[in-house]
C-alpha cells in the first residue's frame, strides 16, 4: 500500500465557523495540502459531486445537517474515503456516533493544529493509492462483512451486532492483518452511555463478546487473534 504524499493530497474541510475554516485552511496548505472548503453539509455534497478528495474533515455542529449525518452519507457511497471528525470537547455521545457513521478518526475541540496533521498523516498512510480496488467485503470463514454497511453475515442471515461491536468490527476492519492496540480501542469507545470510562478490561470483555458472533470457537480465536504485546487484530482469509 503506497503513501499518498501530502502535497499531493486534496482536503475537503467542511465547517461552519468561517474563521476555523479559514485558520485551518491556511495551516494545511502550508503544509502542503490542496484544501477545498465547505461551509455546510449541502455545500460539501455539490462539491463531492464534482471534485475526488483524499479525506475529508467534519465538523459535528453544523446547521442543517450534521456532520455525523454526512458522514453516514459519505461511507455508504465513497467506503475507501477517509473521514474525520471535529467534535465539542467533551461530546463523547458524538464521538462514538462518529465511529458508527464510518468515521476513521476524531478530534475534541479545542485542539492544536499539530495534531489534526499528525492524526491526518497517519489516517492518510492507512488510506489506499489512487486507483487501488478495495474488498467490500471481508470473509471470516462462513461469515462475511460488508465494509460499505458495517454489517456482519451468515451465509443469507444477519448476524445482530451491538453498538459497541459494530464500532469495534469498524476500527479493526479498518486496518485488516494489522493489531489494534488496547489504549487506540479504549481511545476511540470513549465512554460508554452510563458514564464509566472505558477501560481495557472493559475492551476485553467486548473482545470476548465479539468473537462469540466471529469465531467457530470463540476460545481458540482464528479471526480476531490476540497478539502479544500488540493488542487485537482482524485476520480476515
């Protein structure tokens, strides 16, 4: 899988607060993006009609439509587009919505412009080259996953996925052959609804519950394996 160099790299930055899309823009360009600005999620849709993006940057709060609802819009007809996600510092309902819609990454505001690079450049590196075909699917033995809906199957039948377990099967089929640390998963569920903090022991449970719904024996996982040291990862065949 080849890098995209961030000079060449088309950034599609939708945001409402003209000053933040404006600070914005001039930061990634001076660091060698291409960046195309939309002031909401009607404007973004005419531009994604005419224009290729190589990710794609939201804001949550927009009026109208949200950015949790473009970014549902986006995954479902654009699966390969990164997307990511500014969300209001402390919205964790929001931030696992995100994940849920498709998205790859987020970002709590207030944040410094450094990181949203840093976290650019590493979703950019996990993103495919231009003109390379992508699986829609993932097979796990008798069972498929269809990357587009986030859905998981058997043969003709549905198998019925948690919140949580479609946030994980997301993240880890995101990244397919690669470990996913404890610390990222418990990065990215955040908080759960009652208000207790996500911990890896809390990942490991969910782990657990997953590979029930993956694996012929969840106890000898071929699937979802453990490695050592590392955390998680998918070994789709």
């Amino acid at each position: 899988m080849t890098d995209i160099p961030t000079q060449q790299a088309h950034v599609l930055l939708v945001d409402d607060d003209e000053r933040i899309r404006e600070l914005l823009q001039k930061f990634l360009v001076r660091n060698g993006y291409l960046v195309t600005t939309a002031r909401d999620a009607d404007h973004a849709r005419r531009l994604l009609l005419g224009l290729d993006f190589d990710i794609v940057i939201l804001d949550v709060m927009m009026p109208g439509d949200d950015g949790i609802t473009l970014c549902g819009e986006i995954r479902e007809s654009r699966a390969s587009l990164p997307i990511f996600l500014l969300t209001a510092k402390g919205e964790t309902s929001d931030r696992i919505a995100g994940l849920e819609a498709g998205a790859d990454d987020y970002l709590p505001k207030p944040f410094e412009p450094k990181e949203l690079l840093l976290r650019m450049k590493a979703v950019l590196r996990r993103a495919p080259a231009s003109g390379e075909a992508l699986p829609k699917t993932l097979q796990l033995g008798p069972r498929r996953y269809d990357l587009e809906r986030g859905e998981l199957w058997k043969g003709s039948d549905p198998v019925r996925l948690t919140a949580t377990e479609t946030t994980l099967m997301r993240i880890f089929a995101a990244t397919p052959h690669e470990p996913v640390s404890r610390a990222t998963l418990v990065e990215k569920l955040g908080r759960h609804g009652d208000g207790d903090t996500t911990s890896e022991r809390a990942v490991d449970v969910q782990v657990t519950r997953l590979r029930r719904k993956l694996e012929p024996d969840p106890k000898q996982p071929r699937y979802l394996q453990t490695i050592r040291g590392e955390g998680y990862m998918l070994a789709p065949d």
